[in-house]
C-alpha cells in the first residue's frame, strides 16, 4: 500500500479508554457550540431577513394546514404571512446596508409592534382564499420535503397556531438541529482519512468562522436540508474512497444524495464527488467499483432523483422558474465585468453578506478566507497521505460554485444582468471544505500527533472568537443606526425579537456556558491525547 492510497483509512489502533471517552466528549461540546451558535444567529437575524424567508415559512404553513404542493408560479402568499411581512417591516432598509439609501424606509425608523399584539396564525388566515391575488410563491418549483418537515416541526412543538414570530423562530432552530448534524459528519470524515483524533476534532468548530454559514443556517431555508444530505455524502463518499465498496454503504449513499435531491436540486452536483470516489478507490477491481458506484445512483435516481427527471418529462426542464423575474429593476452588466463580478459576488456571499445580501463583511476578510481555502487544498492535492480523497471531496465546492457561475453567465448573455449568485448555494459543500481544510493543517504539522493536539484548542479558540466577533457584527448592522449606541442596537434587538428579554437572557446564558463548555473540552482533549502521545513514546512509539 502506497503512502498516498493509505488515505489513511487508518483507524487508529490501540486507543486507550480514557482517550476514546474524550474524545466523545469533546466532539459532543463542539457539535453543541455549533448548534447554539446558530440558533444565536437565529434569534440575532430580524424576521424574514435572509434571502426568500417568506417564501419558505409560508410553504410550510401551506402544507401544515393541508394546502397541498402546486405547480410551479401556482402558489400563493397566505393573507398571515402578508400580515407578518408589513409587521416585520419588510421591506426596510438596515442600518448596516452598502450603500445608504435616504428616499427608502429605514429598518431602525420603524417602531415595532409589541409581541401580544402579533398576528397569530389560524385555519381562516394561514393559507390564500380561492382566486387570490396576493404575490406569488415560488418555493413549489423546488421538492416539498423540506417543507413537510418543517409543517410536522411546527405541529410537533404547538407553533402551527401561534403567533407568526414564534412559528418562524420554531423553523429556525429546526434548521440549527439539522445543520448541527454536519459536525460530527465531518469529523468522522476527517479521523477516517488522517486516524487522528486531534485532526476530526480541528474539523468540528471550522463553521463557525464564516459568518454566513450562522446567518444562513439560523434562517428558514430549504438549505438547512441541503447542507447535512452533502455532509452525508461527504462522509460516506470518504469511506468509498478508503475502500469501502459494500453494497450497502452504495446503497445508503445513495439514500443521502436521493433525500437531498427532494429537497433541492443543487445536490446534484454532489454525483462528481461520488463518482470520483468510486473510480479512486484503491487497489479495488474496476468491476466492484463501477457496480457500487452505478449503486449509489440508481438509489439516489429512485429515491429523489425521480422528481428532477418527471419534472423534464412532463416541464421540459430540470427546474422551473416559480416567478417571473423583473429585469427592469436589475442592473446591466459590461460582458467584460460579468466574469469577475460574479465571482466576486459569489465569495463575498459565501463569508458574509447578510440580509437580503446587502450587509457586507468586509473585504479584506472574503480575501483572505478564499486564500486559506484554496491553500487548504493545493495543501492536499500536493501532499502524499490524503491526495485522492482531497481530490475528490475537493470536486464537490469545485461543481457547486461552477453550477451557480455558469448558470449567471449563461443568464446574462441572454438579459445583460447578473442573478442567482449567492454563496449559500456553495453551503452543501461545507462539511467537505471542513475536512479538506482538518486535513491541511494535518499535513502542515507533520501528522504529528503532539502537534495536532496542541492546535485543537487553538483551532476551537479562534472559531469560537470569530463566532462572536460575527455575532457581534450581525447584530449591529443590523440594529444599530448612526450616531447610536450599542446598547440602543440592544433595545431595538428586544423589542423586535420573539422572545422577552428573560428568554433572550437565558438564550445568551446558554451560550456562554456551551463556549466554556467547549473550550474547556477542548483543553483537556489536549492534555489527554499528549499524555497519550508520551504513553505510546515510552512503550517504544515514535511520539510524533
């Protein structure tokens, strides 16, 4: 076995006990800082904004109250969500937007309306009279799954007949619970590849220095679907890669790719990754690999792949437009522009750009986050040890971002503008970037487990900073006008938010404790797997 097709499908041997325990213990703090870290961006983000929030809280009030799934640009607004929209003040211009607009409302001129007073959601208002007229909603040209598990959500936590903020914010820490799951995903992704501990642990906290990804995940969004499928797949398509070519890892594979594709059809650009995965699986018949990967897809095509081919059946394409656009209220683009622009657009919204994309992290920090991650993988691409799992997990961000790219281009050589560039549609393949970046650092420090270890707190302490510092910023664009202060920002944050003040309390006391909780796990994971490391040295073990 060659140093690079090890990938090192090395599981470590001869752990100890105490080892093993903290290890749990320290993946479990770091999977439950990530989940209260977006729930926080949850409670942070205003009413419906993030991209086409509306749109998707009302989809799942449909099919709660039993409105069925029409065809595409046949769906409607329920006359609650259009109420909860003009009571959210939506549209309004932030305070942190790029660019200040005085001939438009301002979000902190608006005084808010006190929670008792709220609209409250029932049978009469929840979804559109016959023949309404209200705007439409698009979300039907996408699959409905998302959607039904949001409505049992809502029924399962008694929010389905409650006021219009506490259904959002129920949906929003559904989205939380559901991306909390790429944590552990990636982890296990990242210890199957190096057999370290220490290196899936620098896996676990890597979301929360983008900003976005809390924004993103802590709104109502059939991403928050997307995002664990892929991290599945990642996970899977890592122990394809290693060797692992059962009929049964296919089929649950594929099981992953199918129920994300019934959420959203850009998990199909997850397929590159698993083909990839089969065909560099070493040291394996092509037969076995050819038979496992056609596998994976069959089940993925009859598990979800089926509504994508009905819909070019019987639409005569892949995914339907669900609502006309309105072109005269976009921007022309030079041809010499839309290249750079587009990408540009997509980095920015891929690290920070809240809202409806008009808060902006700054510049130079979209920079330098593209930079680490493209030196993250030319790391493993070049480096023996991960080379041909790096290559393709590395596949998955690679066809995302393409997808989105190509698909604005094509778009505005026929209409001169740009669309459809948001960073969030890269988000699938997160826990992939996750692993790849783990495995980098891996790489950098040697393998060396003495090393490793040290940088698992560093590694926590930094996500854990940044996470605040973003929380931090979200929160003052976006309730801090000028001239004011932070804690004027504070009293706006409270009287718009669904909770009280005690509850917010409580919220923020809860973070507290998972972010101590989390750094002291992560400490003594380093004191342990050090000792570890000084044990194995003694018995006759290299140490490094």
């Amino acid at each position: 076995m060659t140093r690079d097709t090890a990938d090192a499908g090395a599981v470590t041997a001869g752990i100890s006990t105490s080892e093993h325990r903290s290890y749990r213990r320290t993946l479990a703090a770091l999977t439950l800082l990530v989940a209260v870290w977006t729930f926080l961006w949850a409670v942070v983000t205003p009413a419906f904004r993030s991209p086409d929030e509306q749109n998707h809280v009302n989809s799942v009030l449909r099919v709660a109250y039993g409105g069925g799934w029409p065809p595409p640009g046949g769906a409607r607004f329920s006359p609650v969500i259009e109420q909860a929209v003009e009571e959210a003040a939506y549209p309004a211009d932030l305070p942190g937007r790029y660019t200040v607009r005085d001939d438009v409302r301002q979000f902190v001129d608006v005084v808010p309306i006190p929670r008792e007073d709220r609209a409250r959601i029932t049978p009469e208002n929840a979804l559109p009279p016959p023949g309404s007229d209200a705007e439409i909603d698009q979300m039907t040209q996408h699959p409905p799954l998302y959607y039904a598990i949001g409505a049992a959500w809502l029924h399962v936590t008694g929010t389905a007949d409650g006021r219009w903020d506490e259904a959002m914010l129920a949906l929003r820490v559904l989205d939380a619970l559901l991306f909390a799951a790429t944590v552990p995903l990636a982890a296990a992704s990242a210890l199957r590849l190096t057999g370290s501990r220490s290196a899936a642990l620098l896996a676990a906290p890597l979301p929360m220095l983008v900003p976005q990804v809390g924004h993103i995940m802590g709104a109502v969004n059939n991403d928050a679907l997307v995002v664990p499928a892929c991290a599945l797949v990642t996970y899977l398509a890592v122990r394809v890669v290693t060797g692992d070519l059962r009929p049964r890892t296919a089929v649950v594979l594929g099981a992953a790719l199918g129920v994300g594709l019934l959420a959203k059809v850009m998990v199909a650009f997850a397929i590159p990754t698993v083909v990839a995965a089969y065909a560099l699986a070493p040291r394996q018949p092509w037969r076995a690999r050819a038979v496992g990967c056609a596998l994976s897809l069959l089940v993925a095509l009859v598990v979800g792949g089926w509504w994508w081919v009905r819909n070019v059946l019987t639409l005569g394409v892949v995914q339907p437009a669900g609502r006309a656009r309105d072109l005269t209220l976009l921007a022309q683009v030079p041809d010499d522009e839309a290249f750079p622009l587009a990408v540009g657009r997509i980095a920015q919204s891929f690290f920070g750009q809240l809202g409806w994309l008009e808060v902006r992290l700054d510049g130079d920090f979209v920079v330098l986050g593209s930079t680490l991650l493209v030196a993250a993988g030319a790391v493993v691409l070049t480096v023996p040890g991960a080379r041909r799992a790096a290559a393709a997990l590395l596949l998955m961000p690679l066809a995302l971002a393409s997808g989105v790219l190509y698909n604005a281009l094509d778009y505005h050589a026929e209409t001169g503008v740009l669309v459809a560039l948001q960073g969030r549609y890269v988000f699938g393949a997160l826990a992939a970037l996750a692993v790849v970046a783990a495995v980098a650092v891996w790489q950098v420090l040697g393998r060396s487990s003495r090393r490793c270890a040290v940088a698992v707190p560093v590694a926590a302490l930094v996500s854990l900073l940044v996470a605040v510092v973003g929380l931090w910023w979200g929160l003052e664009t976006m309730y801090r006008g000028s001239g004011e202060s932070a804690g004027d920002a504070v009293d706006r944050w409270l009287a718009w938010s669904p909770l009280t003040g005690g509850q917010v309390a409580v919220v923020l006391a809860v973070g507290a404790l998972a972010g101590l909780a989390a750094s002291v796990a992560v400490v003594r994971w380093s004191v342990v797997a050090a000792r570890s490391v000084r044990s194995a040295a003694t018995d006759g073990g290299t140490g490094s």
